[in-house]
C-alpha cells in the first residue's frame, strides 16, 4: 500500500465502460467503495488539467484538443503514465474507447461494460443536458452514439453488466462481485456476459 492506502504494482481494480447514461460516474463510486479502493472519472482528470468543464473544451477548443485530453486522463488513469495511483475504479467517458491507443491500452485490463438500452440511456441523459456531442437533435445522436459504439464496448469488455430498469446500489454490487470472481481466477477475468 502506497501513503494514501492505495495498492501499489498492479493495474486498476477495474475500468467502467459505457454510453452516456450508463451510470459509470453513478456507479463507480459505488463500486470503488465495495472493493475498498478509489474512484477516478476521466473527465474530472480532463477539466482539472484543462481548467474548464468539458462542455466549455469542445466549445473553445473543439472535440479533437478533448479527444487528446481523454486518451492522456486515459493512460494516466490505468497507470501507464508515472504518479497513477493503482488499484482503483476508473469510469471513461463514453467516447474514449473509440481511440485505438485506449483500446490497445485496455486490453489485459479488467474492463466492465455497462449495457444500457437506448430508452435508459435517454431518460438518464435527459437530453436537455448540457451534454456537447448531443447538441441538435439528442434522441438521433444518442441512437447514432450508441450503434456506433456497440461493437467497440462489446470487444473491449470482460465483464457486461445490464443496467436498465436497477438502481445503482444493486449494479455496483454485481461488478464487485463479477470483478472479485474474475480476480480468483488462474491468470485473468474471463469474458462473461448477462
């Protein structure tokens, strides 16, 4: 254990993946506090180093400079930059799989796909957030969003875990559970699905 009683030497204790409404900034905490570890939202690590709310990045800088942004919080995040703590919960932002250098970076990772149908995800949303790549017609991109980014999540994912229709607490017991039968395992999680 480091200073603040983080594990030291190992990766995190798992990787939240999922749409925009999926309960990754909902449910990590969550998780997190069931594995006794810590929680990081990549986004937090992008606005803190950006010094602006994301929304206000894609607006000012555009989503290439957020995009670049992520895939650093990213690296750092899972600890392939120095100073990461190990061992925590990491939720990314919906759009962050979609980067090759983060998919090669998840890969050996215990990655959790937080499935969520179009219907959830829309009420979760709300689409009148101030959610930037929603801007227009929310219910069209947020389908769009979601077909698109289907295969990637499913390819990634070791672990999927419906959340439609459950409240948090009960999807945050799941993962943990799923995450500590994956970690008794001989060498890795293996790719399980509901």
């Amino acid at each position: 254990m480091d200073e603040a009683g983080e594990p030291t030497g190992q990766g995190p204790a798992a990787v939240l993946i999922g749409p925009p409404g999926a309960g990754k900034s909902t449910v990590g905490p969550l998780v997190a506090e069931r594995l006794g570890v810590t929680f990081c939202d990549t986004d937090d690590r992008v606005e803190a180093i950006a010094g602006k709310p994301v929304g206000d990045i894609f607006i000012e800088d555009g989503e290439l400079a957020f995009r670049a942004l992520e895939r650093d919080a990213v690296a750092w995040a899972v600890g392939s930059s120095d100073g990461a703590p190990r061992g925590r919960v990491i939720g990314l932002g919906g759009g962050a799989v979609l980067d090759p250098d983060t998919q090669r970076l998840l890969a050996g990772q215990p990655v959790v796909y937080l499935a969520t149908g179009f219907a959830s995800a829309a009420k979760r949303v709300g689409l009148s957030a101030p959610r930037p790549l929603l801007a227009g017609n929310p219910r069209a991109i947020l389908r769009k969003l979601l077909e698109q980014r289907l295969p990637v999540y499913q390819k990634l994912a070791w672990i999927t875990v419906s959340t439609d229709d459950r409240e948090p607490a009960d999807i945050a017991a799941e993962v943990a559970d799923k995450i500590r039968s994956a970690q008794s395992g001989p060498d890795q999680p293996s790719r399980t699905a509901q």
